[in-house]
C-alpha cells in the first residue's frame, strides 16, 4: 500500500491506473478505523482493480462545540488496517491540504435532505459532508464510492448530489456492522468508558425492538417512538435525543409507515452521542427485501 499526502501525488498515481483501464474504488473515512469501515474497503477490494481509502477528519462538518480536536486519530494503526483490507492508496490530506486558504468560499447547499433528521441538530454538518465528499469525489475520479447504512442518512445525501451534480460514479451502500450485543460500530465508541459502553447497547436494542413492532402491524410514527422510548425507561443513563422515521430516499420525516422507511435516531450516554438506524417494513406496501446486517469480527 502507497499512502499519499498530496492531491497532485496521488492524482498523478490515478491517472496512470485509469490510462490501463483499471477500475477504481473509493472508500472516504475519517479514520479511526474498525471492522465497519474494513467491511467497505474489503466490499471495494472484491469489486474493484485499484481501491482508494482516504482519512480525513473535515473540520468543515464539525460545529464549534463539537468534538473536532478530539476525534479519535490513529494514522499508524489505520494504515496497517487499511492495508490489510486491501487498500492500494491511503490518502491521508492534512487540513491545509484540503482547504489551503484556510477557509472556502464555496459550499455545497442542500435542500430539506439536509435538514431533516441529524441535520436539525447538527446544522450546516451535511453541507460540509457534501463538499467534502465532492472534493474528495474530484481529487479520487472513481467508478464505485462505498458508504455504510450506518450514516443513512449521509448516504442518502450523497446519492443525492450524485444524482443531482451528475458525478460520474457508482454509489454503494454497505451493511451496518455491529457488536455482538447490537451497538454499531463507530470511531466515537472509543469514547465510551466500560459502564457507558454497556449502556450504549440499549440504544440499538429500542430499534430492534420498534423494527419488530413495525413488522407486527404498527403502522404509526408516533407508536414507534412510544416503543422505543418505553424500552429506554430502563435505561436512565441514556437520553434520548430523537428518534424518527423517515422516507430512504429523500430522508423527508413520515408520520405513517408504508413499506420501507428508516427508523434513526441519536442519544447521549454521559457526553457521547450515539447514532444509529435500522431499516424497518411494514407488510402494506412492502415489496423491498430487507436491509441486510453483519457482525464485527
Ligand atoms: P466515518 O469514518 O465515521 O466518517 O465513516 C466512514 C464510512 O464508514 C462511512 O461511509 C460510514 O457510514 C462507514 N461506517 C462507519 N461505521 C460503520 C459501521 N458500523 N458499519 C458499516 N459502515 C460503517
């Protein structure tokens, strides 16, 4: 494995791949790396002749009291992953690289997909997610980019600026992996201490259990809320933030379910927060298979 610092080296590496006609796959991470991002490099390895992964953490999605400086890095364990999984090209800018000018004028903006769901917590987080992406898309010209279900809605919004901006690549959704007691991984759960860790389980287990309510014939929004919200009764170390379901494609929140939406939501366990999602399916209008989950390790 090559690890570049540069978009010029690593542009100039591409461009030889693609003269031979090789294909190219492309997995964005913000390092930190664990078996879910490892499950989209290994997905783009079996899928592609060259794969690009890049570890950037982009202060453009972080707000002011969010937790930028302290985001979990680990360039050294990261690329050892990395390599392992099958990566050809790490791509591991520093900020001055990707935003020489220290700021940039122009931004991707996005309409109600942005902010709807994560986006009204967070705002301004998919916008600079878009443009990030965008460059990034630029900088790594790929036929196939893998993002995972765990960020659903990130993964909406990418498709949409594809569809939208008519960039020139394949989007591939992957699987949430998960720990054997049902929490998703994610970089942040370096944050958990073994108390809080235990506790963080319960958040997946609420969804699971409003998906099988869903299943069972509840067909309302508000009853999958309640669902949940009585399973976190037990759990008073974990607040709940919001939990909501929404259309998959346009991420526009749902009051009634019909067919396949996605039940997301976040929730804090002391300063951590957590986010996750699940796919759920109610029998009326429901010709979709579901979406398909793995476990770590
Ligand atoms: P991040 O480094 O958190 O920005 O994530 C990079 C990519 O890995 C995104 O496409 C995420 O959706 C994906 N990802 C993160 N956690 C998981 C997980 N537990 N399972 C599958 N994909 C994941």
């Amino acid at each position: 494995m090559e690890t570049h610092i540069t978009k010029r080296a690593l542009a100039a590496h591409l461009a030889g791949e693609r003269r031979q006609g090789r294909t190219v796959g492309f997995v964005p991470t913000m390092g930190a790396l664990h078996e879910g991002h490892v499950s989209l490099m290994r997905r783009a390895r079996a899928e592609n002749d060259v794969v690009v992964a890049s570890i950037f953490v982009n202060p453009l999605q972080f707000g002011p009291t969010e937790d930028f400086t302290r985001y979990p890095r680990d360039l050294e364990g990261d690329a050892h992953r990395a390599a392992e999984a099958g990566v050809d090209l790490l791509f591991s800018p520093g900020v001055e690289e990707m935003y020489p000018a220290g700021t940039i004028a122009t931004r991707v903006e996005l309409g109600p997909i942005g902010e709807t769901g994560e986006g009204r917590w967070r705002p301004g987080f998919f916008s600079g997610v878009a443009t990030v992406c965008l460059k990034l898309f630029h900088v790594v010209p790929a036929d196939r980019v893998y993002f995972g279900q765990k960020d659903a809605q990130q993964l909406a919004v990418i498709r949409r600026i594809v569809a939208d901006l008519d960039i020139p690549v394949d989007v591939v959704g992957c699987p949430t992996v998960r720990e054997p007691d049902g929490l998703a991984l994610s970089s942040r759960n370096a944050y958990l201490d073994p108390q809080a860790r235990r506790t963080a389980s319960a958040f997946p287990r609420a969804l699971f259990a409003a998906r099988d309510a869903v299943a069972a014939g509840e067909g309302s929004a508000a009853g999958v809320r309640w669902v949940v919200e009585a399973h976190l009764e037990r759990e008073p170390a974990l607040r709940l933030q919001y939990v909501d379901v929404f259309d998959p494609v346009s991420f526009a929140p749902r009051e009634r379910i019909e067919g396949r939406a996605i039940l997301a939501g976040a929730a804090f366990v002391g300063g951590t927060r957590l986010i996750d999602n699940v796919e759920v399916a109610s029998q009326i209008g429901s010709h979709v298979p579901e979406q398909k989950e793995m476990a770590a390790g």
